[in-house]
C-alpha cells in the first residue's frame, strides 16, 4: 500500500483497488469511501484516541524507534505519541503522515487501532515534528490537558515539595526571568538552594512520565500556583483556630491576636510552555537581579525584563511574607516575617511601614547566626547587608527599596538609615497593600498571572 498526505490506495488480494480520501483540517482527519474488511463493509469514521505513549529517545523524536509494522492505516496523532484516529488493517510505510510522534519528511512510523479508531498508538523518529494533535497542535508540542491531569500532577508533584513551597515558587520567578522555560542553571549562585526543588520535581515527573502531556516549564508554573494557594490555606485555617474568634491557644511563639482570613488567589493556571532543549537545566545567564539593588535599581529591572510598572513591582514584592534566606545559599540570613514564613498574606508590608519597630541595616557574623550549621562558617565570613528587627523579620535592600529611597555602596551598605531614608515614590503603595490584604491578593494575582506569562507564547486554558 502506498500512500500521501490526501489519498489512501488499498489494493485487495484478490486486486481489487480501494481508494480513501483523507482530509485534515485544524488536526481532524476525515475518512471518505466504503471499504471491505472481510465480509463487514464499513465506512470508517475515525475519533481521537489513546495509546500507550513513549518517552523520547536519542534525539529529539518522540515515540518507539521508526520502522514498518502490521497495524492500521495511522489517522492524527500527537507529538507525546498519544495515538491518532483508527484507520484499516494494513502493514505499510508511513511517509509525512507518519505515527503520532515528531518525524522527519520523509521518516517511518507504525500505528495500531481499531476500526473505529477507538484505540491507537503513534511513533515517529526525526527532528522535525509533525504532529496532527486531535484538536490542534501548540508551541510546546502538546494537545491537551484536562482537569484530571492537572488535579495528578499536582497530587503526585505535591510529595517533592514537601515544606519547600516557598522555594516553588521562587522557582517560578527564576525560570521565568529570561522566559518560562522549564531550564535553571543550578551552577548560578543566585540559584543556589534550588537545585533540590528541581531535581525532586524532575524525578517525579520522569517517573509519572508527565513528559507525554505537559512541559516541566508548566509543571514549575502550576506547583508555583499551588504553594502560594496552599500557604493562602494554611493562613485561614490557623487563624481560624487560634486567632481571634479560635478556640485553641497558639501552638508556637507566634501570636495570632491580629491574624486576618485571606482571600483565594486568583491565578488559572494555563498551560503551553516551551521547555529549553536541555531542560531542566541550563548554562546560560539569565542575570537575575542583585539582592542589593536600590530603589532606582530594582524598577529598572523589572520594567526591563516583565515590562512590570512600580506599583506592579511592589505587588510582586509581598511575596517575600513566605520563606527564609540562608546565608550558605544567598549570602544572607534571616525570615522575611518570623514565625509566619509558611503563611501567604501581608505582614511583610505591615512590618515594612511600620516605623516604630527600630528597623537597623547591618552585616551578621555567620557563627553568631540563629539556624545556621555554624561549623560550615568560614573564618571572619559575614551576611550580606541587610535591614532587621528581632524577633520581627528581615529586609533585604530590594525589598525596603519598594518603602525606603536610598543608594547602596559597592559593599552593599545603604547611605541612609531608616529613620533618614526619604519614602520611595512606590511607599504610597506599600501603606495600601498593609492597610487592606484582599487589595494586595487581588494585585499579586494580577501581576503573577502576568509573570508566568513571560515569554511564553500563547497559553491554553485547561479543559
């Protein structure tokens, strides 16, 4: 049997020739003609199926190895080697319309299925891909997600993180700086502290096999989304028990007097990012921004890279309330907010614009730090500048820059203390966003969609 792009002929054993028009458009093959399967005459009409998909090989081909088979005629497949539409019983060579994975022009696929196409498998081999995905082909080279895919990867992905969610989603704003792309250069020390994060993700995204439906680049994306919303939880839920209207006492130092219920983070995770050739690591320099930078500095930054206003900036920046800072990652030291590194809500700009706690720039000696392995402290090594209240939290430049207008010094050192600091022009802001927590989660919501965005082409709503 030979066969193109338009037209099937078959030709029977006892001669007789068949011929089958295949027209695709927007990735749905239709089959025209009436055809003989032993004594059942049949006029096909091919759906979209499922197969048993692949990972890729050597290359960048996606699939089994190329070859020729016994099987049915391949309809439309996907890159992920989901299968394609059912065709006729056959063994033949595929030429462009090959199995459903990347193939070259020409190149060798096999495809098996029912004769409704209700079952099917696709291969391909090659570079360029070729995929007629049953609802059209994306960027990232897959066809679909559905809710259920996504409600999977997050319960499988989830056990990686465990008590690292801050970290998440840090992750996303360093893979997004550059464009979203699944690819971190763990060789980079503003990485640095990362690398576990990724290699957990990576192996559970191997092992789950969740190459045959999204990137790594979406799965960063969707796990970022799902630790702020789970730190948003975790806030309601103590503050319900031990705030104000609780009925347990605290359960730690912390004092929940003036908890406040936050509102859901309104970010639909959308998917069609494009993985970097070598995710999930790379060796390029994307150039993050220095923890140091200034007022000036830090708007500069963000309205170069995100194209992100000041006040967008300063929405961003809440997301400090969570996680901490190591000294052996950063070169800096401290919690952003004591006590209150695993809840998403505002208390990082309330402790910003409160001038009454005695706010002090300065370096730390690292065998004098609280939470460190102080036997890994080199002789006479000190913390980055940084801004601090005991038992309060910690500031670095960039954060008390979106409050404080001042220049820092080549070592890091500001030129003003608190008290001295004229306010940023972005200070009106942070008062806002302290004074009004659904104010603040609408805007990071607004501004974290967008940044999740950067870079990376159209994205698709799942289904």
């Amino acid at each position: 049997m030979l066969w193109d792009s338009k037209k099937v002929v078959l030709t029977g054993e006892s001669g007789n020739v068949y011929t089958l028009d295949i027209l695709a458009k927007k990735g749905k093959a239709k089959l025209k003609g009436t055809v003989k399967l032993g004594a059942v005459v049949t006029t096909p009409k091919p759906t979209p199926s499922s197969g048993t998909p692949k990972p890729p090989g050597p290359g960048s081909g996606s699939g089994k190895p190329p070859g020729t088979g016994s099987g049915i005629l391949p309809g439309s497949g996907n890159p992920s080697g989901q299968g394609g539409v059912g065709g006729l019983s056959c063994s033949c060579v595929a030429t462009k319309m090959g199995g459903g994975g990347p193939g070259p022009e020409p190149g060798s696929g096999t495809g098996s299925g029912s004769e409704t196409g209700s079952t099917g498998t696709g291969s391909g081999s090659g570079l360029e891909p070729t995929p007629t995905p049953a609802n059209g082909t994306t960027e990232s080279g897959y066809s679909s997600l559905s809710q259920a895919q996504v409600d999977t990867i997050i319960r499988k992905s989830k056990k990686a993180l465990g008590n690292a969610k801050p970290a998440a989603v840090r992750l996303t704003f360093h893979d997004c700086v550059g464009g979203c792309n699944g690819c971190l250069n763990i060789d980079n020390p503003d990485n640095k502290g990362l690398e576990d994060v990724v290699a957990k993700l990576e192996e559970i995204y191997q092992a789950e096999e969740f190459y045959n439906i999204v990137s790594r680049a979406d799965v960063w994306a969707l796990m970022g989304i799902w630790s702020v919303n789970d730190t948003i939880r975790r806030n309601n839920e103590d503050c319900a028990l031990y705030g104000p209207n609780g009925t347990l006492p605290s359960p730690n130092q912390h004092s929940y007097e003036n908890c406040q219920m936050v509102t859901d983070l309104q970010v639909p995770f959308m998917w069609g990012r494009k993985d970097c050739e070598t995710s999930p690591y790379a060796s390029t320099d994307v150039h993050l921004p220095a923890a140091t930078l200034g007022y000036d500095g830090l708007m500069q930054f963000f309205s170069s890279e995100f194209e992100f206003t000041p006040r967008e900036v300063t929405a961003l920046m809440g997301v400090h309330t969570l996680g901490k800072a190591d000294i052996f990652n950063s070169g800096f030291h401290g919690t952003w907010v004591n006590n209150q590194q695993g809840y998403f809500n505002n208390q990082y700009y309330i402790n910003i614009a409160n001038s009454s706690l005695g706010w002090r720039a300065f370096q730390k000696p690292c065998e004098n730090l609280p939470n460190a392995d102080i036997s890994a402290c080199q002789a006479g090594q000190m913390t980055g500048w940084s801004w601090n209240v005991a038992a309060t939290g910690f500031n670095l430049n960039a954060d008390m820059a979106i409050y404080k207008n001042f220049s820092v010094q080549d070592s890091g050192e500001p030129d003003c203390t608190y008290e001295e600091c004229p306010l940023s022009p972005t200070a009106p802001d942070v008062e806002e966003f302290a004074q009004d927590n659904s104010l603040w989660i609408d805007e990071f919501s607004s501004i974290y969609t967008k940044m999740l965005a950067h870079g990376a082409g159209e994205l698709y709503p799942v289904e």
